[in-house]
C-alpha cells in the first residue's frame, strides 16, 4: 500500500499525537520510538526525521499538552468576573479538560520520569511555577478588590489551591476513578477552600 | 526458633540485591540501570540476581514494594501522638515530606512508578496498595467527625482519597526540587494543608 506523503508539519502533529496514545498506554519505559512510528503509521527512520529522539518527541508533546490545557482553563477562568469565582472556574475546567482527555492528560504525567536530570524536567517544573504566579496574583488581585481576606497569604494559599488541582491530575495518572465519580464532591471541596479565602465566606460573580 | 543458616543468608542476599538495585534505579532510571550494574553495585554475580528475580521488571517491583513499605511503615509510626484530626493530618504530611527528604533514593522510585503506570500489573497493585492506606485514613476521617472538627456533610471515603493523592502531589513537589518548598521542609506540608483542613470543619 501506498503511504500518502504528508506536509511536515501534519505529519509532526500525527508523531506526536501517536506518542500520547503509545505512553498513555504503555508508560514511558516500555514506549519506544518504534512502537510511536508504527501506531502513526509511518517507519523509525521517518520519524527520526522529524525528531532527533524519544527525549525530543516526549518533549514536544509535553510542550503542548501544556499549551492546551493552560489556554482551556485560562479561558474558563476569563468568563467570570470575580477572582475567586473565576477560580472556582478554572478549577472545574482543569476537571473537564482531565475528564474528557485522560490519555493525553496521561502521556504527560507519565513523561516525567527523569527528574532533576538535565532540562529534561523543566516543563513540568516551570508549569507549576506559572500556575503559581498566576493563582498569587489573582488572590492579591482579590485583596486590593477587597474580596479576598486581608489575612492571607497569597503565595502559601494559592498552592493548598493548587494541591487540589494538581491531585486530578495524579489521580488520573495512577489510574484512579475517584474524583472522576463524583465531579460534585470533588466541586464541594474547592468551593469550601475558596470560601475560606474569602472576606465575606461567599463567592461573588 | 532458630532460621536454619541457609535460609537466613538468602534473606538478606535477597535485601542486598533490592538494596542495591534501589540506588540504581533512583540513580540511572529504569533504562539507564542494567542488571550488571546492579550485581556490581550489590557485589555478587548477575547470575545471582536471576536466581531471585527472574527479570529486570520484578527486581524492579520488589523495589518499588520496599519502597511504598517504607513509607507507610515511617508514617503510621508517628499516628498515636496527636488531639485531633487536624493535628494528625499535618503529623501525617510532615512526616511524609521529612522521610521523603531524608531518602531522596525512595523519592525517585516513587516517581518512576507513576510513569509506570501505564502497565496493567502495576495498576493492579497501585490500587491494591493505595486502597489499604485510603481504608485506614477513612477511618481516622470519620474519627475526625465523631469528634467535631470535620464537618458531618463530607464523604469520609472520598476524602480519604483526596488525602492520598495530596501525598503524592507533595512527593512531586519535592521531586521536583521546588524552589518554594525546599526551604521550607516539612512546615511547607502544614502551610499546604492548614487552610484546606480549615475549610473541612462544620460551618457556623
């Protein structure tokens, strides 16, 4: 059969949608370059055209995955008008976005195996620290507004907030069901930490 | 009674070997670490080594066992010391962050079993592994309540879950060598968990 050539930049798109689906399913280890190659359909030497190795590719793909649910949530927590309602937002978005894509969501996780070696950690690292930035920001944000309570400290709360983000995530790397069950107990619990941070204990917006 | 000699020397060369093998792994990785490496690291013959695991991957999981062992064993040590549930949980997070600092070799295992995930043997165990711990934490949970300082409303089986997973997330944290957390230590754990134990209490 026929292999139909395609554009350079499709044929990345496919490599690297191929490795999502080839670690989400076997792990970082037992992925090997051969097994991505083969599930987009095209031979080893093709894809090493694209990418000089595993290392790059899982880089890339990480890269954005990042991309993609940053700007997801981002534009969740945009449609309200108050900052801790907005991250009440932003919280649920990165439930769905885990929900809906849980192999892609996966790949990343399981693409961090090599911690503190070269930059091969960065991305993940470097994901948490904006997150944090942002989170601090929009809770000091709330405090100038009068929204939030004068008590607290931003940059400690913003990462019990992130604490409970981050565990969807975790969850659904170690393949648990639990949150995924029960979006409203998990909803309640992120609804109680906001209300907490909040000058009033409600949620305006 | 007494553990007749042989018995005892395959014993420890069996703890010798995950021994050794656990500072491989948490130093070269999975790939990186070969079972020469490891029967040099543990100074016996790679012969040795497959007379008690048959392959890299099981050496691998009895590591990973030790290692998860280690963890609950160090954390249900410090359990009988505190008032309430509050106290114990931030026992509990700090205790976690301190092992997991003093045995940074554990640490790397811990994350290296996540991206191993993937494979159905391991999840198989994961969830065997990690229903044990969520079973124990839901019963302090629902101590928790009968004594007042959780709120009656929640799951006490779903927050237990939650708790666990905000182990992990800790372990992460630290794996990655986070610039907030590390000068921080254990009381980066109690800073994390303060305000989310605040907002589990009854509501007025």
């Amino acid at each position: 059969m026929a292999r139909r050539r395609l554009p350079a930049e499709k044929r990345r798109e496919s490599l690297l949608k191929a490795a999502e689906r080839c670690l989400a399913r076997k792990g970082y280890y037992s992925c090997t370059t051969a097994d991505i190659a083969s599930e987009a359909g095209v031979t080893e030497p093709i894809l090493y055209q694209h990418f000089e190795d595993k290392r790059e590719l899982v880089e890339c793909m990480r890269d954005r995955t990042v991309q993609d649910i940053s700007r997801y949530v981002v534009r969740r927590f945009l449609q309200k008008t108050t900052p801790l309602a907005g991250l009440r937002e932003a919280a649920e978005a990165a439930f769905d976005f885990t929900r809906r894509h849980r192999s892609k969501m996966r790949a990343y996780y399981y693409s961090i195996p090599e911690l503190g070696r070269g930059g091969f950690h960065r991305t993940p690292v470097d994901r948490l620290h904006r997150l944090h930035s942002a989170v601090s920001y929009i809770l000091e944000e709330g405090q100038r507004q009068g929204s939030v309570r004068k008590d607290l400290k931003p940059e400690d709360f913003a990462w019990s907030y992130i604490a409970l983000m981050e565990i969807v995530y975790i969850a659904n790397a170690l393949g648990l069901e639990v949150p995924f069950n029960d979006k409203r107990k998990y909803l309640e619990l992120v609804d109680r930490l906001l209300r907490n941070a909040s000058a009033t204990g409600e949620i305006e917006g | 009674m007494t553990v007749p000699a042989e018995r005892r020397f395959r014993k420890n060369s069996r703890q010798e070997i995950i021994q050794a093998a656990l500072r491989c792994f948490a130093a070269r990785n999975y790939d990186g670490a070969s079972m020469s490496d490891i029967a040099q690291e543990a100074g016996i013959t790679k012969r040795a080594i497959y007379r008690y695991f048959p392959s890299k991957r099981d050496l691998f999981y009895a590591v990973r066992d030790s290692v998860y062992r280690s963890i609950v064993e160090n954390l249900w040590a410090d359990l009988p010391k505190a008032r309430d549930f509050p106290e114990l949980a931030d026992r509990l997070m700090r205790a976690h962050l301190r092992f997991s600092m003093e045995n940074p070799d554990m640490l790397r295992i811990v994350v290296n079993t996540i991206s191993e995930a993937a494979t159905r043997e391991f999840q198989e165990n994961i969830e065997e592994l990690l229903a044990d711990r969520a079973e124990e934490i839901g019963a302090l949970v629902q101590a928790g309540i009968n004594e007042g300082t959780l709120d009656p409303q929640l799951d006490p089986e779903f927050l237990s879950w939650i708790i666990v997973l905000i182990f992990f997330f800790l372990t992460y944290m630290l794996a990655f060598e986070e610039d907030w957390l590390l000068p921080r230590g254990e009381e980066a754990a109690s800073i994390i968990l303060r305000p989310i134990l605040e907002s589990l209490a009854p509501r007025r």
